[in-house]
C-alpha cells in the first residue's frame, strides 16, 4: 500500500481509496469496525486540496476538528495533501482523505466529473 496504482485510464486505487467511475471509496473509514464507506460520484457536490495541516498528519483515523473524518491510514504522516468531499446529506463530518498520489487522484476526479 506504499504507492499509488492506476488500473486503467478511468480508475485509481492505492489500497485504501478506489476512484472509478460510479464512487469513490475509503477504505477502513468507519469506527472501530474499520469498514469502507462507498460515496458514488453522483453524490459529491465538489472538493477541497490542501496541504495537510499538523494535526491532521498525525490523526491516523477519525476527526481531530470535528469538521472533517479520516479513515484508518498509517502512512498519513508521510502523505501530503488533504483532500476534503462535500457530499450532499453529509452536514458533518465531512468524508477526508489523503491519497497516496494526489494529483493523479484529482485528475481522474475532474476528469470523470467532466465527462
């Protein structure tokens, strides 16, 4: 699960977040069961990037803020970027992750999303 894998030119999945083109999921996401959460596209209203913040890079699984929810992942301290969902019926938490290659993840988002 150390690097990123794309499948194909409509997938990416680095063991823990799949992206295809019906959903995008997390991987060990709930608490303490540890299972996914499958969030279909149709859902997202949109997203945010940023550069993962300190207490976020330390917060190996749930909120540290209340504003967002981490699924289970051990390599976040050596991950780089935050990627926050806005999903319809969603109020709070809101789903985040940091993939294991953010700008492919993101291309294949947006890509998806414009097509």
């Amino acid at each position: 699960m150390s690097g990123s894998t794309v499948d194909s030119d409509d997938s990416y999945d680095d063991g823990l977040i799949q992206l295809d083109r019906a959903a995008i999921t997390l991987r060990r996401y709930h608490f303490p069961s540890g299972t996914s959460k499958v969030i279909p596209l149709s859902a997202i209203r949109g997203y945010r990037a940023e550069p993962l913040g300190l207490l976020d890079r330390f917060r190996i699984w749930g909120t540290s803020d209340l504003r967002h929810w981490l699924p289970l992942d051990i390599q976040r301290p050596l991950r780089t970027t935050l990627i926050t969902l806005d999903v319809m019926g969603i109020r709070w938490p809101s789903p985040a992750f940091t993939p294991a290659d953010p700008a492919k993840f993101r291309e294949l988002l947006d890509e998806l999303w414009a097509g």
